[in-house]
C-alpha cells in the first residue's frame, strides 16, 4: 500500500536549502519515492491548526520504504543540510488500498 512523505518547510537560508535538495532527491528516488509535490504554489483554504509555509509530497510504494530511506546511510547524511537551513515537519501517511 502507497504512502507518502508530507513536508512542511519553512526555510531559513533558500540558497543553501537548494544543496539539500539536490542531494536528497537522487536518494529518494533510489529508494522508489516519487515527487508528488515540492514547493509549488500553494492556497491555504482553511488553517485553524496548521499553517504550512512549504509542502513537499513524497510518494513511496510502502510506509516501510519510506522509512527505510529516511533512514538510510545515504539520507543521514544529507539531513544535516535540511536541518542547518530550515525548519520542518514531516510525517508519514499510510495510503488507501487499491
């Protein structure tokens, strides 16, 4: 069952985000995640809790792959980027069946 990677991200420091960023997609997409979404354009309809500033979505064949690849030696070496340059929250959600 799909799941999905959803990224909240405020950054702090845009241009060295964009090391971030080119380093860890080659490391989600070698570990079957697929880009949903990443940063575009975005109208917040109703916010009463949550307010996002930037949202990544990530898909992966399996919550077990996607934990798998955040925490893969590949991933834990980049994450120090992420965490150097922005503020985020990220969460795992379990698909619907088929």
């Amino acid at each position: 069952m799909a799941a999905y990677v959803i990224v909240d991200t405020k950054l702090e420091n845009p241009e060295a985000y964009e090391e971030y960023k080119q380093k860890a997609r080659p490391i989600v997409e070698k570990f079957g995640g697929v880009y949903r979404a990443r940063g575009g354009r975005m109208e917040v309809l109703e916010a009463d809790l949550w307010k996002p500033s930037r949202v990544v979505i990530i898909e992966f064949p399996s919550v077990a792959q996607a934990k798998t690849c955040l925490s893969s030696v590949e991933y834990l070496a980049v994450r120090p980027l992420r965490h150097a340059n922005a503020k985020a929250t990220l969460v795992i959600v379990e698909g619907l069946p088929a």
